[in-house]
C-alpha cells in the first residue's frame, strides 16, 4: 500500500508505525508531505517532499506530480483547512487513480464548520453566539459568567481561550503547557475589531475531556471508540483511558448519519457527571488515533483498505480500561 500523508509532522508517527504493523502483513509505502521542513517528520516515512502552502496556486499541481511519482493509491490528509480543498478537486486526482481520504463537500459544510455544526446539533452543544460587538460579547458573558472563544476553522486548540479578567493577569499561567490561554474583555473586544475572520463565544463548561474516534462508508458507521483525555497536550491526549460513553457514541453516530460523513472522524466531547456536550467534530484522523489502534481498531489502515475496495465489515472489540501515559524520545539529525 503506497500511501501520502500531508500536513506531515510528529503527531503523525505514531499513526504511520501502527499502519506498518497492521495485521495483514501488508507493506506500507508513505510519502509525507508539508509546507515547512523543521516541521516535517523525519522518521518513519520512506520519502519526504517540502510543498507549498495549501493556499498557493502551484499546491494542487505540485501534490498531483508527487502522487504520481512515488504511484501514490491515497492520500491522508491531517490538515483541517486543506480538507474542502481537496473534498472540491477529488475528481483531478482520482482520474489519474488516486484515492483521497475525505468526506464529500456537502457533508464538510456543517461538520467543518463549529457555526454549521451547531446550527443543526446545537442542543448537543452548549450555547453559543457570534458577536458583531464588545456589548453584544459582555451581554453573553454576563449572562453564562464563564465563557470561552473559538475560532471557526482551526483546530488542536488553535484559537481557544478562555475569557477570565483575574487569570488573565496570573504571569505563571502564560504559556503554561497543558492550560488555555486567559484574556480579559478589553481584550476580547480588540480581537472583534481586528479579527477579520468569525469569533465565536461560548460558555465553557468543565469536566473531562472525551474523544469519540469513528470509521464511515458514507455516513454509516462502521466502527467507534471512545476515550478520556485525563492530560491534553496540543489537541492530543498524553494521559487517557480507554472507555465507552453511550451519550457520545449516540451523538456522534447521529451526525455521521444525517451528515453522510465519510471516512475517519473525531467527536470531540466535554464530560461533566451525567452531562455530555459536545465541541466538535474533526472530520479526518485525529492525533490520539493511535490510542484506538492499540485498544484493538487500526481505523487508519481499515480507511485505505476501505478506499481500495479491500475492506470487509469487521466487529471491533476493544480493551476497555486501557490506560496510557504517553512519553517522548529525542531523535537527532
């Protein structure tokens, strides 16, 4: 299997070494691609190639000639902006043969999309709003007291942070690792003006972060795992355990039906007792994927399989109760 996998960095390792040890035997050729080369990965992949920017012209073109150099079968994408991209111009690659990983254009609009998303799930969801002004903001936060931004289309906790006015003022949680970030309404308001794309305001909710990983075939599911994320490190979990959550699986089962979400997906849920809300959905392979993979599902390589017409429905049985503590080794070049 002669696999490319853009966006190509040290979170996707680990999905790349579990695909080498899949259970078929199989041989597994992978290409990384990205935009950056101190960030490219440097172990585990037979080739790596430095691209341009998903938003340049020549990304298209240049991603095309690579395929077909190295006879790529698929392409994994790991970049949530680049995903309507290639959802739009699946067509030019498969033409010349090439499978892309990602769900139909319709299906990205409301999954991609944390506004869409909650238009059509919001009462999964806790409440939100897109201000247009600092008084519309202060209103919502007077209303709800804790309340935290997003942006629309980023992801791994790119754009999130809580609006706090003490905290924001605590120098010993700046920057701190694992902690969001904590801004003041004067900030907030200074953000509406400058930000030229859409913030979103809602009210944070506390508990436990939970992650519901799921295979589809056009929006039936195939199969689903389920797990805490006890330390968050860059959107991933570092420590977590393996657990079922029938309010989760329910919801995301609901949204990859009535979406025709396709492919690989990541639910992303908050816990609190009996409550469950859901944050958003990553509609693609998620970095603690591999935390699946070890729990008993290589969602990954099933994906590829599933694209080359070489899947067959599996019943998935996982190690519930699994725990992990993730730790990291130093690779020198």
């Amino acid at each position: 299997m002669r696999i490319l996998i853009t966006g190509c960095g040290a979170l996707s390792k680990e999905l790349i070494d579990d695909m080498r040890k899949n259970k078929d035997g199989e041989e597994i050729f992978v290409v990384g691609i990205n935009n950056n080369p101190n960030a490219m990965l440097k172990t585990s992949v037979n080739e790596t190639v430095v691209v341009p920017s998903i938003t340049d012209e020549k990304y298209l073109p240049t991603l095309l000639n690579i395929c077909k150099k190295y006879d790529i079968q698929v392409i994994v994408p790991y970049i949530t902006k680049e995903l309507p991209i290639l959802a739009k111009n699946r067509k030019l690659f498969e033409d010349n043969g090439i499978k892309v990983s990602v769900s139909s254009l319709e299906s990205l609009a409301i999954v991609n999309d944390k506004i869409e998303l909650h238009k059509m799930f919001g009462k999964y969801m806790p409440q939100q709003i897109i201000p247009l002004s600092i008084e519309e903001a202060n209103k919502f936060i007077d209303e709800y007291k804790s309340v935290c931004c997003k942006i629309n289309d980023a992801c791994g906790g790119v754009g999130f942070c809580v609006v706090d006015e003490s905290k924001a003022f605590d120098v010993g949680l700046i920057g701190k690792t694992g902690k969001p970030r904590y801004i003041t309404r004067e900030y907030l308001g200074e953000l509406l003006n400058r930000y030229k794309g859409r913030i979103i305001l809602q009210k944070y909710v506390g508990g436990y972060d939970y992650s519901t990983s799921a295979l589809s075939d056009n929006g039936k599911v195939k199969g689903m795992c389920g797990y805490y994320g006890y330390e968050m490190l860059y959107g991933c979990v570092v420590d977590g355990e393996i657990k079922p959550n029938e309010k989760a699986y329910a919801i995301h089962k609901e949204i990859i039906e009535k979406t025709g979400l396709d492919g690989n997906s990541c639910a992303d849920f908050m816990i609190d007792g009996d409550d469950v809300y859901l944050l958003e959905i990553n509609p693609r392979v998620n970095g603690s994927l591999p935390f699946v993979t070890k729990a008993g599902a290589d969602f990954l390589y099933d994906r590829c399989k599933m694209l080359l017409g070489e899947y067959r429905d599996k019943d998935y049985h996982f190690n519930y109760g699994l725990r992990m503590e993730k730790y990291f080794e130093a690779n020198y070049f």
